[in-house]
C-alpha cells in the first residue's frame, strides 16, 4: 500500500494497530473514513479522545466509568456483601446483561498468566482483599474465565479468602441453555457433570 | 452493550459505522482504544483528522492526494499519452504495486449502477473526454473491474471516444497465475480463451 498519500499511508498504520485488524483491513477503513462526511470523521476522532479523557476507573470495583464510583457501586439497591470478580469489564457487562445479578462487582484486569509475567500483584487483588474484609462481605462468586489461567486465578483468590469466613462460590459451567449434548465437549460434559444439582 | 459508560457507547456506535464492522468488532476496537496509551489514541484521531483535511483528488487524474497534482502525473517520466482507467484509487494503488504500467490513470470514482441511481453523469467521465482531447491521448486501458457494472462502464466508454481516433484497449481477464485450470470457473475459462494470443 506504498502508492497512497503519506496522510492515507499513516492512517493505515494507526488503524492497523487494532488487535485482528491487518493492512488490507486498516485499507478498507482508511478509505471509507476518506470517503464518509468530515462531520462523521470529526465526531469519530472527538470520542476516541473523549473516552481516553473522561474514562477512568471505578475506585470501589474498577469498572470503567466516567464518575469517581461507578453508577453499579453507586446504586443503594445492589448487594453490597456480595460480589461478583470478573477478569475484564466486558464480562462484567455480559452478566449485567444477562439481568440475573443484583450484587457488585470487582473487576481483575487480567487474570494469572505466569508465562507472560502477570503475577497476584498485577491484578486488582490486593484490592479486593481489602474491600472484602472493610466492606463486611459475605460472598463471592468468582466468574474468571473457564480456562487454565481463569481456573488458576480463582484458585488463587480461594486460597487467600479461606480464613475470612467468607462463602466462596465459582459461576457454574456446563452444556449451555439452547445447546445439544451430542454438540458438546467432552470438557463442558464433565464440567455439566461436576455442576449437577439436586431438582 | 448498554452497561458501558456513555463516552464508550458513544465510542461504539461510531466504529460501528465503518462497513463490515458489527457491534461486537466495534466494542473490541473501543475496548483496545481504552487500554492502550494516550499516544497512541491521539496519534490515531490526528490521522483520521489530518486525512480529512489534507487529501483530496488529483485536478488531472482524480487520485488520491495531499498536492494539487498527484505524484504520478506530475511525474516527468510517466506517459501522459496512455491512460488506465480504473473505478477507484484501491485499483490504481493494485496495478502501481505491481510495477508495469507507466502511464497514467483516470480515477472514474464509481461504475454505471442504474438501480443505485448512478449514471454516466456522477462518474468523472466528462473529465476523462476533456482530458483525451486536451492530453492528445494515444490510447486508453480499460481497467474496470470484471463485472456487470464494469463491463457496461467500459461499454459506455467505448462508445463515447469511438470517434475520437484513440486506441482503446481492456485489460485481460483468464486464469490467474499460480491457478490451475481444473478449478477456474466457465466464466473465466471463457475469457482466457476470448483473450487468447498468438505466441
């Protein structure tokens, strides 16, 4: 893509920078910003700006959020003794989603991954602990990710709440709602197995 | 996505625009835009707003450019006699890339559509006839896309410069190379042997 104006070349390689997002990609996008109203490009350019600014994140769970607390730790009505850990705020927007949580949460921001060098102290747990014991909570319900460093990270957090009295529970997993057993893993069968409850 | 924070909502519903990106990619891209630096998130809105500002098309040959002439037909050492007619500068970069034309181009901005409502009127094809005569044109390549609306643009350009004593030439269409026969479509086999030559 060497022939475009130097302005249309840097712009490829600023949006090439996107994670999934490759030169031919960068290209189409590039043209269409090229191609679309300058009131559409300005207003694109204006919220990439105004989220870095304006976002921050939430003192009490780390959320993301524009106000000093978040509007979910700001709600009188949400649990406050009971909270949810996520890894990253888009589970934490997924479970909210799903309008089955009346909790709080606490945001991670990534989960143990040794081999890339994120220990315990990388990630929002000396936090959590802190709230935990300050804010009188009665349970958590770790949501991290079912896979090895989601498992290990909620291993990890068991470990350190085991001598606070405090009820610990893990999200269950298993066949999901609408799926087809004969479609399942052998893992999420297990995992089905494993969750099984008395009805 | 509703639980995100206003500036990020407003942040997705922005690269939402782009074409061929959906809600999900958007709210990946916003996410990416929230994690990495300043620097970076500010370079990346400069160059949306710096490619706004500075390009716009080539007075000649309605390419991409931040001049008043592009590059390529300022260039000395280009044939300003033979000219390669493409729908839109993503061809042009496509056959400058691969280093043997050298001529010059005509940017039609868009092909014959009529159920789209465009007609010869909205291309850059009263530009084109302008410049055959004034430029003294020896011949014009065709280099509209193997089409419907390609075919029918080049058949509406033949037809305009039939007496102007050009020589008018379409670009050939066949296997491509490193293909195999076996899994070219009829289409194709079809025009590799319409396009065949003497060797």
């Amino acid at each position: 893509m060497t022939g475009y104006a130097q302005p249309i070349r840097q712009l490829i390689s600023e949006l090439a920078k996107f994670p999934g997002i490759g030169e031919k990609t960068a290209t189409r996008l590039a043209l269409y910003i090229l191609h679309t109203s300058d009131d559409n490009a300005r207003k694109l350019a204006h919220s990439i700006l105004e989220v870095k600014e304006k976002i921050h994140l939430c003192s009490v769970c780390f959320n993301l959020t524009e106000k000093e607390i978040c509007d979910i730790c700001a709600d009188p009505l949400r649990q406050k003794d009971v909270v949810c850990i996520v890894e990253e705020p888009d589970s934490l927007i997924a479970i909210e989603d799903s309008g089955s949580f009346r909790g709080t949460y606490h945001t991670l921001h990534g989960v143990l991954s040794p081999l890339d060098g994120i220990g315990p102290d990388h990630l929002r747990i000396p936090e959590l602990l802190d709230r935990l014991v300050k804010n009188n909570v009665k349970e958590i319900i770790i949501a991290t990710n079912p896979n090895v460093q989601g498992e290990a990270t909620a291993l990890l957090i068991t470990k350190l709440v085991r001598e606070m009295n405090i009820k610990v529970t893990r999200i269950a997993f298993g066949v999901p709602m609408g799926g087809d057993l004969k479609y399942a893993d052998r893992m999420t069968l297990a995992k089905s197995l494993e969750f099984r409850r008395i009805i």
